[in-house]
C-alpha cells in the first residue's frame, strides 16, 4: 500500500502521538517512576497507564495545528489578504463555519503540493485549522472546493479531532499496560531459564518493542473509527453545502483518482480501495461507498 493511500492527519497524529507515548517512557523508566508501579499491581499499573496514556493523546491534540502548520508547510491566510482566491476561500469557510455554530472561525490555509487533498485539525472546535493544497484548489471548481470545505468543517463541528483523542488514549493506556505485562512476563521467563541473568534492561527494551507494536495493532482500530466518522462528516458537509455539492466533490475526486488522471495522492477524501491487510490501515471508505450513501439518505 503506498503511503499517500493514508490520511496524512491521521497518520500525522499517530506518528505524533507514538513518538510521545515512547518518549514519556523512557523519561518515567529513567526516573525509576516504573518501579513503583510493575506488573505485580496491575490496577495501580492500569491507572498509571490510563493517566499517562490519556496525556500522551491529548499532548498530541494540544500540538496538532502546529504540527500540521510545520510538518505540511501550511501558510495561514490572514483575515485581510488582497489576494482575491485566498479571500474566496476564506469566505467560503467563514460561511460554513456560521451554519455550522463553530464558536469561532476557524483558521484557514494553503500548502504548497500537487496531491489532491484538505484536512481539518486542531484542539479544539474554536482553535482549529482548515487547509488544502494547491493542487485541490488547481483541480476543483468553486462546487467542489466547497463541498471539499464543507466535508472539513463538519469534522470540526463534529468535535471528531477530540474525540479521535479520547479513542487514541484508551489505546495508549493499553498499550502501555499490556507492553509492560507482557515485557514482565517474558523477561522473567529468560531471567529464570539464563539463572537470573538479563536484569531490567531487558525488560525495559521489550517493553519499548511491545509498545510499538501493540500500537500499529492499535492504529487499525483507529482506522477503523475514522472510517466511520468520514461517512459522518460526509453527512454533515452536505447539510452545510447541499447534498449535490457534496457527491460532485467526490465525484470529481473519484475522476482524480483514476490511472487515467492524477498520479496524486487521493489523501483526504479519495483513498481506494486495496486489497488484502490493506483495508485495515485505510483511514477512509472508498469513494464508491460514500457517494451511494449520500444518494441513500432522505
């Protein structure tokens, strides 16, 4: 599966929220914090893991919008911009932002790429960012660019940037609980069968290696859900724009994704289908699947 076939906010989020997870502990293993909470108690353990699993999720969140400014080279357009496309564009989500009851507007921007792509991120409903690429704005009508936005501020009105937050921290709390007991049981099984050898070193290694892979496991559920959410926001972009505004956008982004058009990552809205394991790491339904329901609802 090539990488552009994963939604760039998700897999940024996961690569964020990974690296934080790992980080706090190596800091709480070099601080002797495990110590006092091993894999002998497993509900102290599973509070512990719960706390910092949950803040490693929400320090994610907190540094979302600056990452994705930093990380995709996203250039904020200011509220009194000459330009006449970027005020365009501003006006656009500015209206959909109103019908939607965001409490506050949200910022809007554009990155320098030739993948067809938009996402929405930030920590909350009222601090968020709202931004697409060149090549969408190159490659869209005014229509579709607006469904494209409607799609985006339906994820934040939605509240869907929190609440993928909440779902990765349970994630990371178990993670982190299940890497140590696991890591617990497998170090004292060699300790015992090399007379006692390997001490915590060992154990503190496994621990690193059982978290990175309880989390690529765990990074399917969160694929899972954020499948689930596009066909919301899908929902929610055509009560904000219309519902025909909605399938022309995907429609246009299915033409996109065809061998016959664009070689361009299909990032935010048009990830195909693959095949096998693959459909457990795609963030998004196949475009086929959203346009009929859009044509199913009422």
């Amino acid at each position: 599966m090539k990488s552009g076939q994963i939604g760039k906010r998700i897999l940024l989020f996961f690569a964020v929220n990974l690296l934080v997870v790992v980080t706090l502990s190596l800091v709480l293993s070099l601080l002797g914090v495990s110590r006092y909470v091993g894999a002998q108690n497993y509900r102290t353990l599973l509070v512990f893991c719960l706390v910092w699993g949950m803040g490693g999720a929400f320090i994610s969140l907190a540094i979302s919008r600056w990452m994705a400014k930093w990380m995709m080279g996203v250039q904020v357009i200011p509220p009194n911009t000459p330009d006449p496309g970027a005020r365009q564009l501003l006006q656009m989500v500015h209206e959909l932002a109103q019908r939607a009851g965001l409490p506050a507007m949200p910022e809007v921007g554009v990155y320098d790429s030739p993948e067809v792509n938009a996402f929405a991120t930030g920590p909350t409903r009222s601090r968020a960012l709202v931004a697409v690429s060149s090549g969408l704005l190159r490659n869209l009508n005014s229509r579709e660019v607006t469904g494209v936005l409607a799609h985006e501020v339906a994820h934040i009105a939605n509240g869907d940037m929190v609440t993928m937050t909440l779902v990765q921290g349970v994630i990371n709390a178990f993670v982190m609980f299940l890497a140590r007991i696991l890591a617990f049981v497998v170090s004292n099984a060699l300790r015992s069968r090399d007379d006692g050898r390997g001490g915590f070193g060992l154990q503190y290694l496994l621990v690193f290696v059982f978290e990175i892979v309880f989390s690529l496991l765990g990074f399917i559920v969160v694929c899972w859900f954020s499948r689930w959410r596009e066909f919301r926001a899908d929902a929610g972009g055509a009560q904000l724009a219309g519902r025909q505004k909605m399938i022309a956008a995907l429609q246009r982004l299915r033409q996109l994704s065809e061998p016959s058009h664009l070689p361009a990552e299909m990032a935010a809205f048009g990830i195909r289908a693959g095949g096998g394991l693959s459909k457990l790491f795609m963030t998004h339904p196949p475009l086929e699947d959203r346009i009929a329901a859009l044509r199913a609802q009422d």
